[in-house]
C-alpha cells in the first residue's frame, strides 16, 4: 500500500495507516491481555507460581495453552455438530458454572456449520449437556435409546447414549506434531 493523499494534501504513510497499524499489531508475537480474577484465584496463581518456580505471567501462559489445546476441536473448523459432544460432554461443568452458555446458544455452537442431518445435535440432547446431573438421570430414564446403556455414574450413561445415538468413536484421534494448533 502505498503513502495515501488525504484532503488538504496531507500525506500518510503506511505505517500511520489505521488498516496498516491494526495487521502490524496482530503479526506482533505477544499481546497485553487484561483479565479479572477473583482474589482466591489471583492467590492461588501467585502460590501455585511460588511452588513452581515461574513468574505468574508464565503460569498463565501455561494455564491457556493448556486450555488451548484441550479445546483444540473447538478451534477446528472441520468439527460441527455431534463430532463436537465429546468435548463439550468434558466440559460441561465448567461450561455450566463458568460460563453460563444458555441451550440456544450451545445449540447455535454445534449446530451452525453443520454440513448434513447426519451431524445435527437435537435442541433435546443440547439440553442434557446443560442439566444438573440428577434431572439428566431423570431424562435418561424416560429416553427409551438411553434404557440399554444405562450405567450408576449418570456422566458414563449420557455419553454411552451419546457415543451410539451419533455413530461416536470411543475418543478422538490423538492430534499429530504435523497439525498442533499450539506449539
């Protein structure tokens, strides 16, 4: 892009270029992000920080790799709908209590690129992954598919019903050094 003429003859350059500006900053290697945490937890970083030897600023790099990389199918275009029950299915006491993701948006998350039925995640099975673990025990027992993998840990019983209800595999295909989204 070459030096623009605005009005009133005044040049600007590439570098003083608002659409410039914004592509340099998102090639710049690291970005200053601003998060609030609760002071247990800002107290549990420092100690954790402490024991391990690290700057905080480093424990927090770690937690959100982590994170990153447990979520790596979410980050994966290719995964829609059903194929992305497994992770959801892991996470979602954590989706629950932080988060708060209500049924339509869940719904909206697996089901919006969705490519063919054969994917398509029911608004009725989106809801088991939002309920309390007793009122899915309840909706399981009225789900006659559900009745064959019934199971004592409600967790294993929705995700067997899961697992044969969407054509699931037993877990993921481990993600290859060649397609690491985070290295």
């Amino acid at each position: 892009m070459s030096d623009l003429l605005l009005p009133d003859n005044q040049k600007v350059s590439d570098k003083d270029h608002p659409l410039k500006a914004k592509e340099s900053s998102l090639d710049d290697k690291k970005n200053i992000v601003s998060i609030r945490l609760s002071n247990a937890d800002r107290d549990a970083v420092r100690i954790a920080a402490a024991r391990l030897f690290v700057r905080e600023s480093e424990l927090y790099r770690f937690a959100v790799r982590h994170l990153l990389n447990r979520l790596h199918h979410l980050l994966d275009e290719s995964f829609t709908g059903c194929e992305l029950l497994p992770l959801f299915l892991e996470f979602s006491d954590e989706i629950n209590a932080e988060l708060g993701l209500k049924k339509h948006q869940l719904f909206e998350i697996l089901n919006r690129r969705t490519a063919g039925p054969e994917k398509f995640v029911a608004m009725s099975d989106v809801e088991l992954l939002l309920l309390p673990q007793h009122v899915v025990r309840q909706r399981l027992l009225h789900i006659s598919d559900a009745s064959p993998h019934r199971h004592t840990d409600t967790r294993i019983w929705l995700e067997q019903y899961f697992r044969t209800k969407y054509l699931l595999p037993e877990s993921f295909p481990e993600q290859s050094e060649s397609n690491n989204l985070l290295v």
